[in-house]
C-alpha cells in the first residue's frame, strides 16, 4: 500500500476491524484503484507535505479518510473553485481534485470550464461512472444512449440528448496542459490509468499546467451487474463512446507564470485597506436586553438607492464595535421594477446561530413595498419604522404589541439638501424608537464608516442622523 495512504484508516468505522484497513467502496468500483494510482503519484513524486486533495459531494465524499495529505472538502461541484483559491494562496501547492460525473460534468461545469481555460496549474482526477452512483443510481451527464437508470428507466434517449464527452471538451480549450482519457477493466488499461494520473500531477508538480484525466469507472451496483460483467460493459459500452487515449499533451512543458503569493502579515494587509490600529470606542453598558434577552433580529427593506444595504453595515459594525458577534446578510430582489431588496442584521451577545432575520424585532422600511411584505413578519413586541412620505398604510396584521413609528426620511434629507443621506436618517429614527444603542455608538460608527466623507459631507451625516434622532422622538411621543 502507498505511503500516501493512512496506514491505518481511522476515519473509517472508528478505524476498527477490518475497515481500518479497507474503503467504503463497494466491491469492484473502480474507486479504489484510482485513489491508489494518486496515492501513488503523490508518494513517488515526493509532493505529499505540498498536496492539498479536495473531494466534493458524492462517492469520493470521504476520500479525506484515506489519503495522509491536506484535504478540503468542497460543495458540490464546487472543487475547481475550491482548489483554485488554494492554488493562489499557496502557489507551491499541489493542488489536487478528485470529481465524479455528476459533479464535476452536470453542477459544477461552469467551474472546470472556467479554471481549465485559466490553465492554472492544478489536477483534476475525473470519475466517469456513467450514473449518479451515491445517491441512487441517477441519469447523470455521460449516461449513455440507451442505459437505463432510476430516472431513465427505458434507457436514456434522445429527448435526454446524447452523453458529454469532457475530456474532448476540455481537450479544445487554450489553457489545459495536457487532457487524457483512461479505463480500469483490464491490466493494460488500469497501468495505462496509473501513469496517466501520474502525469497529471508531475505536470502540475512542474508548473505546467492544467491537467485533466477521465477515468472510464466501473460501477456494479447501479449497473446491476457482477465485477467482471461490470468491466465488460465499460469495455463494450462506454469505450465506443468515450474513446481512450490522450486529448491533449503539449510537446514540452513550459513553466506557467507565476504570481507572488498573497500576504497574510496582518499588519499588512490592514494597511493595504486603510484600517487604523485604534481600538474602538465603546459607549453601552450592556445588551440591549430590552429588545431581546441574547439574540435581536433587524431586517431593512427598500428599494434600490434607498441605502438599505450601508445602514445595515452601520448597525454591524456599531455591533461589533461595542463587542457583541454581529452579522449582515444582503439580499437583491427586483427593486428597479418597484419591488424591495432588503438586509438582515443580526446581533448576539455572544454568538449569532443563524444570520437570517425571518421574524425581525426590528423592521426599517424605506418603501410600501417593504412594510406589506415584512411588516406581518416583525416579533410581538417589536418595532416597526417606516418612510411615512412613502408608505400610506400600515398592515393591519401585526403581532400584537408591535410599534409603528412613521417618519418621513426623504422628505427631511431633502430638506437637510440630499436625499441621499435618508438612510442616516432612518438610523437616526431607529435610535429614538428602540434605543439600540446610546446615540454616540451610532455616531462614532458614522464618522468613522464615512470617514471619507469630510467637511461639508460629514456635516450632513451628522445633521441627518440628528434630525432622524429628533423626528423620531417626536413620532414615538405621538
């Protein structure tokens, strides 16, 4: 056994028995050779200390059981992308994916398109096993013409369109370095498949390149069939279709350019984005309990422009600042055409669960749009401040105990003259009505958020965010 390969596969059953020694591949997948050709390579080339293997959702999922490498696991589909942020960060990296059919050739095409025609080096091990093998035995993207699956069970036909063919795919983009398509189902074939996915990483381990290797898998289960009548039909079967053989070798490798590695000295990097060394100011004295006990929930909704987005950034980071975990989550729906996009904040005492703020505390709406649709949402007991030059009614639905407080915040930032500070506010407002925080958190994160903003900019922030203060009382006194 390779010493790529964890002696002992603890990951496995506890690593107790015989699966201490054994994958959890079925018998006669050809999963278990392709792991051992990489474990190979990896061992003979000397690049296990540089390797990082990233193996997504399906049959390979715990590939990271056996393999003594760095490992990621990727979403599904996800690997190429995964693996190219590690190749960047660490060029001197071997950077490692091993996909099946419905991964890599149906979900995540877009991703191995994008990083084979970038030609960044890095290896991609592909499993063409004709169907989607973990999850039941699925139509994937190189089922044949006729094979029957559980969602093809006549056989896939031409409505279903005809199999892809990735390695020729591949082979015709500029940036790959070398593309080669191999099989299992016999000695000749299954030596041919360990040099071939040794190449593909001593090709990468050179700097070469992109490097892609089909490898033609048998999968007994979902083909219903025994281990040698399963190496028959890809034999008679999938190699007419998915010829073997190399697509795509160049006739000498040249180094791929490199780029420097990216810096991860702190001080650094908080240079690079102007952060300044001075610690935060911190103003409360407490949680704000009076909104909810550990955890307070902020949704604002508007239309596009309205500043819905910065006002949620404003509340994190005044979050953050007073040492509360804080999350900010954006989301973008057809606010041009008059719908609402809108941003949940999420404020914890000590840790923030899930950022989504479905049932908000705390709702600020810029437009009708935005109260109709979330103001049923809003916890009894909670508020409700709204844009009153813009919205005419409130719904009548509200959870009992909830606040509504209307001001008009375009109307006073045009009059302060820019409506574009109508998100300060609206801030401002939300203070007077919840007392979130005392009033110099929001305007220490103000100035310093938009900081950039000076002379006669900061002026209007800080007169915006006062006027909003002001109304707000006076809405909430009424």
């Amino acid at each position: 056994m390779s010493g790529a390969f964890y002696r002992r596969f603890e990951r496995h059953g506890h690593g107790e028995g015989l699966k201490a020694y054994t994958t959890h591949y079925c018998a006669g997948c050809g999963h278990g050779l392709a792991h051992r050709y990489l474990a190979e390579a990896i061992e003979a080339l000397e690049v296990a200390d540089r390797a990082v293997v990233v193996s997504p959702v399906g049959c390979s999922v715990f590939l990271y059981y056996y393999l003594d490498t760095g490992n990621t696991q990727a979403a599904h589909g996800r690997a190429p992308a995964v693996a190219l942020g590690h190749k960047v960060a660490n060029p001197d990296s071997v950077v490692i994916t091993y996909q099946g059919d419905g991964d890599l050739a149906s979900i995540g095409l877009a991703e191995i398109m994008y990083c084979a025609q970038l030609g960044l080096p890095m290896t991609v091990v592909f499993i063409n096993n004709a169907n989607y093998g973990m999850t039941g035995g699925q139509m994937a993207p190189t089922t044949l013409l006729g094979q029957p699956t559980t969602t093809t069970p006549e056989g896939r036909s031409a409505f279903e369109g005809p199999p892809l063919k990735v390695a020729e795919m591949i082979a015709v983009l500029d940036g790959p370095a070398y593309v080669e398509r191999v099989a299992l189902f016999d000695s000749a074939t299954r030596n041919r498949a360990r040099r071939a996915i040794r190449r593909a990483v001593e090709v990468q381990a050179q700097d070469g390149g992109f490097a892609l290797v089909e490898v033609l898998s048998e999968c007994p289960v979902q083909l219903g069939l025994d281990t040698l009548e399963a190496e028959k039909w890809v034999r008679d079967h999938m190699v007419p279709v998915f010829p073997l053989g190399v697509k795509k070798e160049p006739a000498g490798l040249e180094p791929w350019p490199r780029r420097a590695a990216p810096s991860f000295d702190a001080d650094r990097v908080l240079a690079q984005i102007g952060a300044v060394a001075e610690a935060p100011s911190r103003f409360a004295s407490g949680f704000p309990a009076h909104i909810a006990e550990d955890d307070i929930g902020i949704k604002l909704a508007g239309s596009g422009g309205d500043g819905a987005q910065t006002a949620a950034l404003l509340l994190t980071r005044a979050a953050v600042n007073e040492g509360y975990d804080a999350t900010h989550i954006p989301s973008y729906g057809p606010e041009s055409r008059g719908g609402t996009s809108y941003a949940d904040v999420r404020i914890a005492r000590d840790e923030v669960l899930s950022p989504a703020a479905p049932s908000p505390h705390i709702l600020v709406a810029f437009n009708g749009p935005s109260v109709r649709r979330f103001g049923a949402a809003v916890a009894a007991g909670g508020c409700i401040v709204y844009d009153s030059g813009l919205v005419d009614e409130v719904p009548k639905d509200l959870a009992s105990g909830v606040r509504v407080v209307g001001v008009p915040f375009g109307e006073i930032a045009a009059g302060l003259g820019n409506r574009m500070v109508k998100n300060i506010v609206a801030l401002g407002v939300l203070q007077a009505a919840t007392g979130l925080f005392p009033e110099a958190t929001m305007q220490w994160v103000i100035s310093r958020a938009l900081g950039k903003k000076k002379g006669s900019l900061a002026r209007l922030n800080d007169a915006a965010f006062e006027s909003g203060i002001e109304a707000g009382r006076a809405a909430s006194s009424g």
